[in-house]
C-alpha cells in the first residue's frame, strides 16, 4: 500500500492565511514562523495567553509581578538552546510514520521560536528519524518557508547587535555554531557597517565607564577594553574606543600603552 503524505497544511501555513475553528489544536503556533522573525523584542515562546497551565494571569502576564523584560529573539533562542520544546517533543507519543513523526517534532520545534535547518535535522537524528525521511520533511519545510535560514540569520543579527551589543565577529561565530551557511553569515552580518559598530562599542562602554571611576587607569582600560573584545569588537576599535572615554573624563592617556588586554 503506497503511502500518501498530505502537504496541504504546510501550504495553508505558508500562504499567511489565518486558521479558521476546528482546523487543527496545538500546530497553530508552530506554524506561524513569521510573526517568530519578526518580533525581535518578544519572548522565545509563542504569544501569551495566560491561563492555569502556564502560570500566568489572565492578562498574559506572570502573576505576582511586574515589570519583567522580555527576552529577545536573540536572547531566548542563545539561552534555552530549544531545551524546552525539545523535551516537550520527548514527552508527546510520536505517530509511527516516520515521515509524520519528523514532521511533527519539527513543527513542535518551531513553536517556541525559529530554528535553522541544522538544528532540526540535529533534532531528528537523535529522535532516531531515517535519514530520507528527515531529508524529505526539511526540503518540504524549506519550500514553503517554515525553515528559513536567511531570515533567521538577519533576525538572529538585529537581535543580539541591538540586544546585547555583539559585534560582527561574534555574531558570525554564533551563527556558525547553528549551521548557517557562510554566504548567509556574511550577508547577515554586512547588515552592520564599521561606523554603527563603533557607535555601539562607544555606547557600551558610555554605560560600563561609571563602574570603573576608582580604579586605576591602566585597570579600566583593561576591564573595559577586555568587555568589547568579549563582545566581539577588534583589539584596535576597542582600545581606540577607550582611550577617547577615558580623556573626555580629565584621563591622561598620553603614556598609555597600546599593548594587548
């Protein structure tokens, strides 16, 4: 008996259509991978609806609290690693069609925010899915734009530039270790030039320079330099950036060596 997968739900996702009632319960979110790229100042889950089973208000919000800063795209993706909705896949009793279960676990996967090809095909080689099974579900997913490895490589770069101060070597590094292919790195991270890079080493290290009022100036050169490098920035930039802090605080850095931190 020749087995027949139907395609037309990736099809009706991809259009951007809105589900209509009794369509099909928990896939609704996975689906919407769009809204996930997008929102680069939202949480790593799907929109909150409170509820009893989440923990949270009716409102959407955690009870017993406010204020609480949502985590960017960035953010949340680096943090739980997938952990969560990767256990959530563990738990949920898997159809015996491999081809349905690879379909399933990735559309789980997807829910809590976007994911590159690699980590899928990462997730399912450990589920134990078949290779051709995997192949034919991740080429399908690629086709109608729920794995979008561009996308998530210029949303990953806004996120963390904006939301953590990463400069382009750093961001780079990150995106390698998620299986982008170098072509999408380096358009992803060109997004950046050297002048907005440079604004935002001078704002990182505006905000970090009151911390160090005490120390000796070799030493905060060396705890803020050593902070740009952390993030990614050229020896070079970094001490340039410093040194310019520095004097417009009455510094004398005339004597101060060039020297590596």
């Amino acid at each position: 008996m020749t087995r027949r997968t139907d395609w037309a739900e990736y099809e009706f996702a991809a259009s951007g259509a809105p589900r209509g009632r009794g369509t099909g319960g928990g896939d609704d979110s996975a689906v919407d991978g769009d809204a996930a790229y997008g929102d680069t100042t939202g949480g790593d889950g799907p929109r909150d609806g409170g509820g009893a089973g989440t923990g949270g208000s009716r409102d959407g919000g955690p009870r017993g609290g406010r204020g609480r800063r949502r985590r960017t795209f960035g953010e949340a993706a680096a943090e739980d690693g997938g952990d969560s909705s990767s256990s959530r896949a563990e738990r949920e009793e898997p159809p015996a069609d491999p081809v349905e279960r690879a379909r399933a676990i990735c559309l789980r996967l997807l829910t809590g925010t976007p994911r590159t090809r690699k980590q899928l095909a990462d997730a399912l080689r450990k589920r134990e899915i078949p290779d051709e099974a995997a192949e034919e579900v991740l080429s399908r997913f690629e086709e109608v734009g729920l794995i979008d490895d561009s996308a998530f490589a210029d949303a990953w770069v806004e996120s963390r530039h904006h939301g953590r101060g990463l400069a382009r070597r750093a961001l780079a590094r990150e995106l390698r270790t998620k299986g982008v292919d170098p072509t999408l790195i380096d358009a992803a991270v060109s997004q950046l030039d050297s002048e907005q890079e440079e604004a935002t080493a001078r704002e990182l290290v505006a905000r970090k320079l009151r911390a160090t009022r005490g120390l000796d100036r070799d030493k905060r050169l060396r705890r803020l330099a050593g902070m740009l490098a952390r993030k990614g920035y050229p020896e070079g930039l970094a001490l340039r950036v410093v040194r310019q802090a520095l004097e417009e605080e009455g510094e004398d850095t005339e004597f101060l060596g060039d020297e590596a931190f």
